[in-house]
C-alpha cells in the first residue's frame, strides 16, 4: 500500500472553525506535520522553504515579523535551526520545541546509538535554550554543526513523528479549544497513516539490510536504526562542514565493503562520485533528508520517507 495523506485528514460532525491560533513552523517536515494536524481548521507559516539551508538561514524581516506575531511557534530546537533562538528569545510567546518532548527517541551522534529518554514536565524550550545557547552564537561564515551530541534528524523515525503528532494535538487543543475535536481527530489520522507507512517501508528496505552503504553526511542515524540497515560512515562530518584528507582516507577505507555510495541533494556530488570510482562501488542517486526538491504542505513528510527508501533500494539491490 502507498502512503498518501487523505485530501480530508478527518470527518467530524460539522465543518470545524478556523484555528483562533496562528501557528509558524521551523522546516519543511514539521510543517508537514503540523499541516495534517491542524486540517481544514487552518494553514501553518513556514518559515524555511524547501530547499533552504537550516543552518545557515537569515531571517527576511517579513518572516521576523511573522515570528513575533505568531500565537505558537512549533520547531525542532537549536540543533537543527540555532538562528531562530534568539528570536524566540525575544519574542516570549508560545513555543514548542519537538526535540525534547516527553517519550521521544533520542540519537546522539557521539554514542551512535538511541536511547529513550523521558524529561520533567518543564519548560523544556527554554531551559535548553540557555544551555545550547554558547554553542550557536557564532560568527558568521564559522565552521560549526560538526556532529556531536544531539542528532536533530529525528523526524526520520516514524515512531518520533507518532509522538510529535500527539504533542501537537494536545499544544493546539489547549491554544484553541473551539477546535481541539478536529485537532484531535485530525492526529489520529494522521497517526494511523504514518503507521501504514511505517509498514510499507519496513517491508521495502527489508531486502536491504546488512548491505552496508556511505553517505554524503550524517543525518540517517534515525532512519538506518529504525529500519536495521548498514551504515558504513558519512563523507562529511557535518551538515556545514568539509571533509579532511584524514576523513576522506577513512571513509574511502570504509567504503571499500560498501554497496553504494550516496550524494545528497543541494551538495556537489563530485566527491561522491571520485569515493565511488576510487572504491569500485556504485553510486547512487541523491538522497534528501529533509525534503528540499519536494513542495511544502502535508503530502511532504510522506514523499520524504518513501524517497529516501526508493533511492537506497534502488541501488541496495
């Protein structure tokens, strides 16, 4: 079965109200989500189109502004988007940060490896703010995202994405109570097809497994442990970073078992290609993790997942 997300995420007994709550979203994928969670009722703000670099973002004054007159701002946290931090700071609102709600499957990129992690009913946005905030405020043009701690990709887990959806319910519902009925059922909607999707995909990547590949950079931890599949290392240490000679050896030693090797989209694949030819593996087609050649809306989170699983199965053969 392939994952759509129905024109009508939900049927209720009258046509709900529009939201009495402006909402505003970090990146493509949780817009996504929140767009399916919110339905008929309203249309979230996107702050970063497709396409744009999360790391290296400058707020337009437009989209500033539409920050600090937004009733709820919903984003992943400092890891993924550090320049929205201080606007957050200023603005004093409504937030919700995804990546440190209760009962969310956490990666750090130094372990390698996920744990469950269960935090105190606090304010969670603000208290990591002031302990992240030494570590984003850097000037521009500085070398920094190298991959350690928190590994922000999270969405690429379906099973953080179910946690988000209720999170997001229950943060509207409590803003906008005229409509929490839709919002609610809206969810549970939305939550049954990331469980079929999570199905479709388990049974499409399970030819996969134990087939080791390199990519570009780091950001598939969530989806390779989720869905048992071998990763062999990343070209680049991070999302804003090059790779050293003493990086490229390393990988080009790894690769050497490897079946593939992927570029990424919105990065020269020459280098790819050069690791590929040097170690005799093929080299597939782009990958995009966070949705950057898709359109926004709730269709995306969806396209996303199954992109990435036709583009490694289609080389992972």
């Amino acid at each position: 079965m392939r994952y759509t997300i129905p024109l009508l995420l939900a049927s209720v007994a009258a046509t709900p109200a529009l939201a009495d709550v402006q909402v505003v979203t970090d990146i493509s994928p949780i817009h996504s989500l929140v767009a399916q969670v919110m339905g008929d009722t309203g249309t979230p703000d996107l702050i970063l189109p497709p396409g744009s670099d999360p790391h290296h973002f400058q707020l337009k004054p437009s989209q500033a502004g539409a920050i600090q007159d937004a009733d709820l701002v919903i984003w992943l946290g400092p890891e993924m988007t550090p320049w929205l931090t201080a606007a957050l700071k200023a603005r004093g609102g409504e937030e919700l940060e995804l990546l440190h709600v209760d009962g969310l499957t956490q990666r750090q990129y130094a372990e390698g490896a996920h744990e469950e992690h269960d935090h105190d009913d606090h304010d969670h946005a603000h208290d990591h703010e002031h302990e992240h905030e030494h570590e984003h405020d850097h000037g521009e043009g500085e070398e920094h995202h190298h991959h350690e701690g928190l590994d922000p990709h999270a969405w690429l887990n379906p099973d953080n994405v179910l946690v988000w959806l209720d999170a997001i319910e229950g943060k509207l519902s409590e803003m906008d109570p005229t409509n929490a009925e839709a919002y609610a059922a809206n969810a549970k909607a939305a939550e049954d097809d990331i469980r079929a999707l999570d199905a479709d995909l388990t049974e499409q990547l399970a030819p996969a497994k134990g087939k080791p590949f390199v990519t570009f950079h780091d950001a598939y931890g969530y989806f390779t442990d989720h869905y048992d599949l071998t990763s062999a290392g990343a070209i680049s240490p991070g999302d804003a970073s090059s790779p050293s000679a003493r990086r490229l050896a390393e990988i080009r030693e790894q690769a050497g078992p490897a079946t593939c090797i992927f570029p990424e989209v919105q990065h020269d694949p020459k280098l790819a290609q050069q690791m590929a030819d040097d170690a005799g593996v093929t080299l597939g087609q782009p990958l995009d993790p966070e949705g950057a050649q898709l359109t926004a809306g709730p269709q995306l989170y969806g396209q996303l997942m199954h992109g990435l699983a036709d583009t490694l199965t289609a080389c992972l053969k």
